[in-house]
C-alpha cells in the first residue's frame, strides 16, 4: 500500500518528478562514513583545542627573563596571527594553573614556538619558568588565541607599536614577520624598559633596525645612569611625537604591564588618536589590583571569604581572582586568556558580591543572567557560584 | 552511572527548546553542549566594545502583544517572554539592484503591495494576484496542518479517506499547484521585470537557495508570517534568547552541561540507551534527541558496525548545505553617516542571481550578493553610543576552504574580508574609514564552533526535493530521534518551535 506521504505527492503538480530526483540522488550520493572526523581534522590544522608541547631550547636573553621554544609532541603546531599568545598549563607544588604568554616566532616558520618569559617581583608561574623549567619538559597548552594583531581590512600600513618590559614578545613575532616576508609596512617601535641590560632583544632588534630601512626602532629607559644614549622618562605624548612625525595614517599597538598601558593610552588621547586606531593587548591581571579603579575602598586585598561551588567551600582572598582561589583548591576551570576577554572561564554568580576589573568583555547576555568571568572578578564578600 | 529520562545532545536553539518543553513536563532532562555556551547558532561574540551577533537576523512568529504569534505563545510558556526586550524592526527587508535603485518593503501586505506597485506600475495586477496567492497557499498549508494534526493514528481519519479518494487536489488547490514549485517557476509566471523578482524572492538567502532552487513555499510562508507576525529583534541578540532558555531548564530541574560535548552514543541491541560525554563520563536514558547533524550523529558519535545500512542509505540522498562567509563590523559611526537606512539589505551587483550564485562555490566574494544588516537602525542601544554595527557576508560552501592550505588561511580571510568592504564602499561611501573593529566568520569558523559538516549553517541543501514532506527525519536506530534544522526548516523560529514539537512525542514516549 502506499503511504500517505506518496499519495499526497502523487496528487500534486511536479510530484511524480520530484520523487525521481530524491530516488536519484539517495544513489549518487555520499556516504556518511566518508564524513568521520573529517570536521576535526581540518578544524584541528587551524584551531586546536589543545596542545601538547615539549621544550626544545631554553635561552637566557636578559638576567631576568628566558625566550623558551616549544616543539609539537604530535609534530604539528597550528598557524597562528603574529600577536597571539598560548596559554600554558603548569602544575607547580601541586596546584594546576596557567599563563597566557604570546608567541614571540615569526608565523612564517611553525617548527617551533617561542615565549619569552620575565621575572616579575612576586611572581609564581614566571619563577617557574625562569627557575625550573629544563629541556624535555612537557606542557599542556591551548591557543593560539588572542585578537591583538595586525588587521589588513582597516590597520593603517604604518604601525606604531609600544611596548613596555616583557610585553615586547608579540611585537617581536609582528617584527620578524613583516621584515622577513619584505611585507610594504612601516614600522616604529618605542620600547619602555627599566635599564638597558634588562630590554629583551635589545640586541636582535637593533641589529634589525640597522638591516632595514622600514623598521626604526627606539628604546627608551626609565632607570637609566646619565651616560647612555637613550631615551629617558616614559613613553609621553611628546615622545612618541618626536619619534614618529606624522601621526596621522598609522595604527598604535599596546603592550606591558597594565600601568605602562595605562600611560600610554593617555598619551595617545593627548595626541587626539581615535580609538579605531588603537589596539591593546590586556596582558593579564595586575598584581595590584588594589589600585585599579573602582577597588572598595573598604577593603584591604588580606580578607579571606567563603567560596562556595557545589558542596564544596573554599578560601577566597579579596585581591586574588575567583579563579586563582579555585585553582588553588583543584577545582578544574577552563580558561584561556586570563583576562576577561575569552569567556571561558564564565561562572553564574549565585549570591555574594564581586569587583570585576577592567577590560572583561562581558556579554549583555551574562549580564542580564549574573554570569562573570572569574579570571578578572575579586570576591567582596562571601560567595556562591555554579559552573 | 546517571539516569536521565531523555539526553539531548547540542544546546542550539531546538536542543534548547526541546529541553526546556521536556523539564517543564517534569521530566529529567540533560543537555550536553561542547562549546562554553549555549545557542549554537544562537550566540554572539565580543570584540573591543562590541557584541556582534552570530546569526539572528530576523526572528520569525513573535507577532505582537495584541496579536501574538506562535513563538511569543511558546516563551510565554517557557517564562522566558519577559526577560527579554524585543524589538520590533520596521521593514521587511531592502533589495539594493543594480545601478543602485533600492526598495524597502514596509511590515503590511498593504504596504508592500503598494511600494512594489509604485516601483513597478505596469505589473500592478500580478503583484496583488501573486500577494493573494502567497496568503491561500499559506492559508491552505495551516488547515492541511490541523487537519493532519486532528487525525489520530489508527484509524482510517477524515483526512486519509479524503487523500486517498484523489481530492487533494480538490480540497487543497493551492497546495498542490504550488507546493512543489521553486520560487524562480512561480515568480517568473506571475512577473516580467526581473528587478520586481529579485524584490520578491529575497527570502532565498535565509535559506541558502538560489531562486531557480529555492522552494516556494518557504518563499511564501516566510512572506506571510514575517508581515503578519513582523521581523523582531531583541537587545543583547540571540544569546539571551539561548541564556534564558538555559535558566528555564535548570530552573524546571534540567541539566544543562557546557564544554562537555558528547563522544559516544551507546546503542544495545539496537536501541539507544545512553551517552558517554568527553570525561569519558556515561549516563543512562530513555530516549535522546540529537540538535546536531544526522550525519555526525551516526558517523562520529556510533560504533562503525552499529551504523545502519538503512540510514546510511537514506542519509545519501541528502546534500550537505551551504556555510558562511561574514564580516562583523563596528563602526565608530551611527549608521546615518555612510548611508545605512534599513536594518536588512540584500545587495545585488548583478541581475543574475542563479548565475552569481555559482561562485558560492569559489573562495572570493566577488559577485555574490550580499547580505548586510544593521540594527542598530531599529534599536540605537544594540551598540555603544555613537556606534553601529554591521554584518555584512554572503553565502559561500564549506569545500574551497576545506580544501585550502592552513598556512594561507588568515591571508585568504582578510583578502576576502576586503573584497565585501570594497563592494560596500561603493554603496555606504566611507564605511572603511570608519572601522573600529572587524571580525570575519568562515566556512571553518562555522564548522569550529558548530561542530557541522562544511560548516553548513543550514543543515542539508533546503531544495525542494530534500524539504517539506521529504525532510530527513526518519528515525532508524530506536529511541535517539532529532531536532534542529538538519532536518526541519532552518531559522529561529521553525526550530524552537520544532524543538517543542519533537518534545511533546517524545515525552508522551517515556511516561
Ligand atoms: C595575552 C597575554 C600575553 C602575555 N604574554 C607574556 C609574555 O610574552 N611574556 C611574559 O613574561 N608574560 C606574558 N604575559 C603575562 C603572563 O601571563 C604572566 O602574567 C606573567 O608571567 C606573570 O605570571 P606569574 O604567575 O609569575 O605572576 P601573576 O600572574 O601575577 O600571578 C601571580 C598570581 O598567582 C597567584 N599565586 C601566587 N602563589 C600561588 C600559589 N602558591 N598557588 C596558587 N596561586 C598562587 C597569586 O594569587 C597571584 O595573583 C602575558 C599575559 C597575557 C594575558
Ligand atoms: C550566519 C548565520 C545566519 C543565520 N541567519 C538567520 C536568520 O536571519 N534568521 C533565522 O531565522 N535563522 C538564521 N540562521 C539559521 C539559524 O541560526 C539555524 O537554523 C538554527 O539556529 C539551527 O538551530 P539548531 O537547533 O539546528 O542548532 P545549531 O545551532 O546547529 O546547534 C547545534 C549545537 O550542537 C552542538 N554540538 C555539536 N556537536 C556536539 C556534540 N558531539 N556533543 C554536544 N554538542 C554538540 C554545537 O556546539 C551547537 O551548539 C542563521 C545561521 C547562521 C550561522
Ligand atoms: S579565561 Fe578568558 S575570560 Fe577568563
């Protein structure tokens, strides 16, 4: 007997002909056991969700930081933007943690990855780094990810880009791109370091700026002795005017240590740079976050709260992200950039209150529901949240 | 091991809908999602001060307060209506032809007959025949619907003697005449002017179907339900809508488990009986309801031997559909300064739009039509103040890029990126020089995020051939049953309220 499907196509116009074609095509068609993993695979050469790295070099570049090189433990590293970072899971006196650290290779060669590390005062992951970590070790990472980057669609071919100590590494994967690829690009970069013996790359980047004529390159020290021929102060208004001329027609890119950024950001406005023009790259949570704007003022950073997640409680120090307390009691929490913007470590706020620092790129939907990014919000009172 | 009453796999908006309906009926529900957040589709993505919106360009059947369509009825259900501030967009949508005429369909049959009949005086009388035809089809395809619905299973139904007795035909004229058309068979019988055509038929680009392929009906039902149910908005974009529904589920006592995707669907003598996620985790049900292909379904998420011969067999007459290439725009601008009036515009350089869709099949967009929205046009508040932004990208298939070299990956991005803003400089002189932030979408973003073969962002090719009654919905592993636009009609809309559909049966199934 037919069916009733059938007989309704029967009875209308172009049914019959319809019904020829699907029987048609279910015989020339694709079988659907050609399409296992196949997303996965071409996703995976770009995008892959996580890496498994192994150090392959480890090189002293100043007294205080390390350019480390990272090799494929599967022998395939994925492509990735000058600019981006990895993010790198350590596991130190037995807490699971990560850092975002941005890629300092040139994009043209993918046989290794580089990082650069710097010591900061009282650091826990840097000092890692710089005081444990040997060749042959392996790491977990995910990335790259990250969005500071050259944009061709509307990025002026002039770029400016200032840096301030260890955030020098994503300007140094631009640098080598755009002088190896003899891309048509201009470059000025106004590097911040404290001594000159402390600037990473000092010497390479120097030794780039004599071969061409498109990179200048200046460096210009905070802490300097009177006798150096570099810059001295801070990176102002009036340096990066006298450094770079004509203003108009270039994009300015940001990096360092949030008070470095922060400073700049000033200067640019003095100088009347729309926003469109500037890019910053947060780089990760200060450490005094004490200081940023809109801290309550009634606390101190040494108050110890109840976290509450599922049935378990948790210490929760003011000045430590919601995401380092959960980190320090095991608690398994995706993350990638660690400073608001990627929204993988979203959590739902269920009762208590929070500071949320700057820079998170909150949805209006998390807003509307009580979701935030634990990465950047400091309990302020006790607290309740769920995945 | 856990015990769930019914699994749905992929939290998009019919994955949603379906475990929101199941939760609300009491029964225990879990939805595993391997992205971070829900929605599928139905998200959105931050870049410096902007919230771009992934998908929504339009929401169907919302209707209004005093006259509420279906969807506004189901999230009154789902006591989600309230949470979320709709925006009632007040055109259709702009066809921008080539040599620049534009014209803009008011949100009233009479409006849009009027405008069309001003724009194109000669063919007044086949624009109102064609407007009356698109409202009977319509109007016959709700009653053949009710009817089907109305008669139970067994029994030989009013609706089943009538079939059979060859009235069809009789009983539902229209249907049968226009049922099985393509938009470009009945357009081209009702109207001489081809630019009166391309007005008409812009509804083919939600569906990915140049006009020679793209089913009437679609074309008819979206004309119909969007001027009597209006085009809506909402502030915040589709996230909220997958936010709320979320909330909806754990509230009722659901589940809703993120960035835990499902690796294996356990089948015992040939019934599903549960999952194992991506921990390695497994859980126990009665019934699952996949949200994602029908092709990763069984291809990835099944043992090889386990995969039936009927429905690889079956699946083989479906085509996978076409991906996306976009671009999402903020501008430091309000959407006056460079000319943006209308918050949905189709953009055609070429009359052609079966021959330009060809290149939907190339990497670079040099001729497709383009699809550029803005609504900060109908709401100011969806973007910071001073603002605007644009999503602008065209249709384009998954395989070149599936086929391109990784190392050339982001320098084809931007080249095409560029491509789309030179073609709309032309049209909103300026544009470019007003770009704060910009973001492009690929075929391989879509298959990123979703997890779909070529990226597709409307499931199978929606041809007439693979549509309407013949959708692929036939179940052939017992208990693991589907919901979401691999194999229903694609859009918001159609698949929270198929999500609900599939639901009630499938609830009714495990008392
Ligand atoms: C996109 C991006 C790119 C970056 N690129 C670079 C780069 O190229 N090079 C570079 O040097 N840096 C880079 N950074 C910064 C880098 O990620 C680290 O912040 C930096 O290395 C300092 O790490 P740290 O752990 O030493 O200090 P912090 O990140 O300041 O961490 C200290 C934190 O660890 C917590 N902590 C301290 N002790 C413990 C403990 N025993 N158990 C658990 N938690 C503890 C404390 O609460 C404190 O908040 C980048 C950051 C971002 C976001
Ligand atoms: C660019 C674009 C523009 C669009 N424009 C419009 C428009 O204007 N109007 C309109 O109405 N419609 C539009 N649509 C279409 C509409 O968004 C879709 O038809 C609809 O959202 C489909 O929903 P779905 O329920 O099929 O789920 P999908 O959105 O396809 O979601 C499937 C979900 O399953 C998840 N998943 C995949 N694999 C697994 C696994 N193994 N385990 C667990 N989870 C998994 C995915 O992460 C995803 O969340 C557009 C879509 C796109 C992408
Ligand atoms: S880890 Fe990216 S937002 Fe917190």
């Amino acid at each position: 007997m037919k069916s009733m499907k059938d007989i309704i196509i029967g009875q209308m116009e172009k049914g019959p002909e319809i019904m020829n074609e699907g029987a048609v095509a279910k015989k020339i068609g694709k079988d659907i056991i050609t399409e296992k993993n196949k997303t996965d695979r071409i996703v995976r050469s770009i995008h892959t969700e996580s890496l498994n790295l192994i150090v392959s070099e480890i090189h002293q570049v100043t007294s205080d930081a390390k350019a480390i090189r990272f090799v494929s433990a599967d022998g395939y590293l994925p492509v990735f933007e000058a600019g981006q970072y990895v993010n790198i899971f350590t596991e130190i006196n037995g807490v699971r943690t990560s850092r975002p650290y941005s890629i300092s290779s040139s994009p043209k060669q993918r046989g290794y990855y580089e990082i650069c590390v710097a010591r900061i005062p009282t650091g826990f992951v840097s000092d890692f780094f710089l005081d444990k970590v040997k060749v042959g070790d392996k790491f977990e990472a995910n990335g790259p990810q990250g969005v500071f980057r050259f944009n061709p669609v509307f990025h002026y071919k002039k770029s400016v880009f200032l840096a301030g100590g260890s955030g020098i590494t994503p300007f140094m994967s631009m640098t080598r791109e755009i002088l190896e690829s003899g891309a048509d690009r201009e470059i000025y970069l106004i590097f911040g370091a404290r001594k000159a013996e402390l600037a990473i790359f000092h010497k390479e980047l120097s030794a780039m700026a004599e071969l061409h004529p498109n990179f200048h390159y200046h460096l210009v020290l905070s802490e300097s002795d009177s006798e150096c021929n570099f810059r001295k102060g801070f990176i102002d208004a009036k340096c990066i005017k006298d450094i770079v001329g004509e203003i108009e027609g270039s994009t300015f890119y940001m990096c360092g240590p949030p008070v470095m950024t922060d400073f700049c950001a000033k200067a640019l406005e003095e100088l009347n740079i729309r926003p469109k023009d500037i890019r910053r790259e947060m780089f990760g949570a200060r450490q005094d976050i004490q200081n940023e704007p809109g801290w309550p003022s009634n606390l101190t950073g040494d108050e110890v709260f109840k976290l509450k997640i599922g049935d378990k409680v948790i210490d929760a120090k003011s000045s430590e992200s919601l995401l380092i307390s959960l980190e320090r009691a095991g608690v398994r929490v995706n993350v990638c950039c660690r400073s608001g913007e990627c929204s993988l470590c979203r959590v739902k706020l269920v009762s208590g209150n929070v500071f949320l620092a700057r820079g998170v790129w909150a949805r209006h939907a998390d807003e509307k529901f009580g979701y935030i990014h634990s990465c950047k919000a400091y309990p302020s009172s006790d607290v309740e949240i769920e995945f | 091991m856990k015990n769930y009453d019914v699994i749905v796999i992929g939290a998009g908006n019919a994955g949603l809908s379906s475990a929101a309906t199941l939760a609300l009926e009491g029964k225990k529900v879990c939805v595993f999602e391997k992205h971070n957040i829900p929605g599928g589709c139905g998200t959105s993505f931050r870049r410096g001060r902007f919230e771009f919106e992934v998908a929504l360009h339009q929401l169907s059947s919302m209707g209004t307060e005093e006259k509420p369509g279906p969807l506004r009825k189901l999230f009154k259900e789902y006591g989600i209506l309230d949470q979320i501030e709709w925006i009632e967009i007040d055109s259709l949508y702009k066809v921008n032809l080539p040599g620049g005429l534009g014209v803009a369909l008011p949100t009233t049959r009479k409006g849009a007959e009027e405008t069309l009949i001003k724009q194109f005086p000669e063919e007044k009388a086949s624009i109102l025949a064609y407007f009356d035809t698109v409202y009977k089809f319509c109007g016959e395809m709700d009653d053949f619907a009710a009817a089907s619905a109305n008669s139970t299973g067994g029994e030989p139904s009013n609706i089943k003697k009538l079939l059979t007795q060859a009235l069809f035909a009789k009983k539902y004229p229209y249907l049968a005449k226009y049922a099985l058309k393509t938009t470009d068979e009945v357009l081209e019988d009702f109207f001489k002017s081809k630019e009166l055509q391309l007005c008409l038929s812009a509804y083919w680009c939600f569906m990915g179907m140049p006009p020679e392929r793209f089913p009437f009906y679609i074309l008819a039902k979206c004309t119909n339900i969007y001027i009597e149910d209006k085009p809506f908005y909402l502030r915040g974009g589709s996230q909220v809508i997958s936010q709320a529904l979320t909330e909806a589920i754990k509230k009722a006592g659901g589940d809703v488990k993120f960035s835990c995707g499902v690796k294996k669907i356990v089948v015992e003598n040939g019934e599903a009986v549960g999952v194992i996620d991506a921990n390695g985790q497994e859980y126990r049900c009665k019934k699952i309801i996949s949200n994602i292909s029908p092709i990763h379904t069984y291809a990835n998420l099944v043992d090889r031997e386990l995969i039936p011969r009927e429905a690889r067999e079956y699946l083989s007459g479906y085509t996978v559909g076409i991906s996306a290439l976009t671009c999402f725009i903020g501008l430091d601008c309000p959407p006056e300064t460079i000319g943006f009036t209308d918050s949905f515009n189709l953009i055609y350089d070429d009359l052609d739009a079966n021959e330009t869709f060809k290149d939907a099949y190339t990497l670079f967009p040099d001729k497709d039509p383009i699809i550029a929205t803005c609504y900060t046009v109908d709401d100011p508040k969806v973007s910071p103040e001073g603002t605007s932004i644009i999503t602008a990208g065209t249709l384009k298939y998954g395989t070149p890029w599936e086929e391109l070299n990784p190392d050339e990956y982001y320098e084809t991005k931007y080249k095409a990126a560029n491509i789309i803003i030179d073609r709309l400089e032309k049209r909103f002189p300026g544009i470019r020089s007003h770009i704060e932030e910009i973001e492009v979408a690929t075929p391989l973003t879509h298959m990123r995020y979703l997890n779909h073969p070529g990226g597709a962002i409307y499931g199978y090719e929606q041809d007439v051939k693979s549509s309407f009654v013949f959708f692929p919905r036939e179940v052939f592993i017992k208990n693991l049953t589907f919901a979401g636009g691999w194999v229903n009609v694609c859009g918001f809309g159609p698949n929270y309220m198929f999500g609900n559909q599939v639901a009630k049966q499938v609830s009714k199934e495990v008392k």
